[in-house]
C-alpha cells in the first residue's frame, strides 16, 4: 500500500510541479516567485524541525544525539557536494549563478545549462529518496514531506527552465529535460523504498538528512535572495509568507495527528 502512496505523491508532484512552473515562467511575475520562496522558506524548516526531525529521533530509539550529529554531518555534505557543482540550482530567472547563460547561440545545452540540468536530475533524485523515507515511517509524514518539497520544486523547475531556454534550447526540449529530472524523484524514491524496506535501521538517518537537506536549502539557497530585497514592505511581506508557511505545516501537523 505504502509503495503506492509513494508511486503516486512523486508522480503527482513532479507533473504539478512542472505544469505550475512552466505557468509562472510565462507569467515571468518576479513578485509571484519571490512569494513562493518566502513560503517554501516556511514550509521547509517547519517540516523539518517539526515533522522529520522529531519522528528521525523516535525511529532512532529517542537517540537524539546520534540524529543530531547526523543532522549536522547532513549539512557539511550540502555545502561540500555544492561547492563541487554537484548540486547547482536557484530559485528565480535571473539567479547570480547563471546570468551569462544567454550568450549562447545554439539550439544545444552549453556549460551551464548542463549544470543545471545535471544538478536538477541530482537534486530531484535525493528529493525522491527522502519521500520514500518519510512513508516509510508513516503515511501522514511522507504527505506533509511531499508538500514541502512541491513548494520548494516549484521556484526551482522554473529557474530549470530559464536556464535551459537561455542555453539555447527550444521550449519542447526545456519540457522534455524537465520531465526527465522529474523522473528521477521517482527512480530515487523507488530505490530507496525497497532498499530501506529491507535495511530499517536506516531509515532514522536518511530522514535526518532529509532535515539537513530542507535547513541547507531554506537557509542557504533560498534566504539569501530574500536579503536582496530590503525595502521594509518587502521585508514585512516575506516574513507575513513565511509564517503563513510554518502556519499551514504547523495546522497539517496538527490535523494529521
């Protein structure tokens, strides 16, 4: 049953992820974007604090050190694997990363559109085992996961899309890359739901590093952008979306429970 649950949420969000993207990148609405960061900033440390973080310590016998030294181990990861190019993604057409990919003339990736292809395909594949890890230990959990990675995928595919169009590559190819890297949430959630399945011990430490990843996302990726804008109604603004964030974790939480 669980396996259906976790075929299902991958295939669901990675079609409504891509459909809404591809909506708001022809709105090209750069309020509209920087609405869905500030609330992906929410939903992520809530889930994470609130959500994975607490049921990671529950699996792991209340071992609440061992979580924690995982959690952290979990962030040193992120920073290195981003510091290799592994994990290279923004949130938003115009991201410092990549504003020199319009200087390509053909119909072919160049260096960063293939970045960011490869860091996406990567980044959605971790996305798909932590999913599966979090039904794993029950269904409530995976779904409130699921969610907060939709909201943090829909910024994310957008900029997927700017950069590949950029690059030089035709809207129909953008669509097809995209549906690939969405693929691979399920192929990572896949194979992690039968390899956890059968080594559960596991299972405590691939969701403290699903935590690490939200904090490491929300912190590092997504609030930096957010300081961009210090205008103090922009500021009001983004702190009013990110608590409407935690607010609808926090409600989800307490209704799933």
């Amino acid at each position: 049953m669980v396996i259906y649950w976790v075929i299902g949420v991958c295939f669901v969000g990675g079609l409504t992820s891509l459909f809404l993207a591809s909506v708001i990148f022809k709105e090209t609405s750069q309020s509209l974007i920087n609405n869905m960061v500030s609330l992906a900033v929410g939903t992520l440390l809530t889930t994470a604090f609130l959500e994975i973080i607490p049921h990671a310590i529950e699996e792991a016998n209340n071992n609440s050190h061992d979580i924690s030294f995982m959690v952290l181990i979990g962030i040193l990861i992120f920073f290195t694997l981003e510091k290799l190019f592994i994990w290279r993604h923004c949130h938003g057409p115009n991201c410092d990363k990549h504003g020199d990919c319009e200087t390509s003339s053909t119909n072919k990736i160049n260096g960063k559109g293939s970045i960011v292809f490869i860091g996406d395909l990567f980044h959605n594949f971790v996305d798909g085992i932590l999913i599966a890890s979090a039904f794993l230990v029950n269904i409530n959990l995976g779904l409130v996961t699921a969610l907060s990675m939709l909201l943090h995928c829909l910024p994310q595919e957008m900029s997927t899309f700017s950069v590949l169009l950029h690059s030089g590559v035709s809207k129909f190819k953008a669509y097809i890359l995209n549906i690939a890297s969405s693929i691979a949430t399920l192929v990572g959630a896949l194979l992690s739901f039968f390899i956890l399945s059968i080594m559960q011990e596991f299972i405590p430490y691939v969701l403290a590093l699903a935590a690490s990843s939200m904090i490491y996302i929300a912190i590092s990726d997504l609030m930096p952008g957010l300081h961009k804008k210090t205008e103090i109604k922009d500021s009001i603004k983004q702190i009013s979306i990110i608590s409407l964030g935690v607010i609808l974790v926090f409600f989800i939480h307490s209704f799933l429970h």
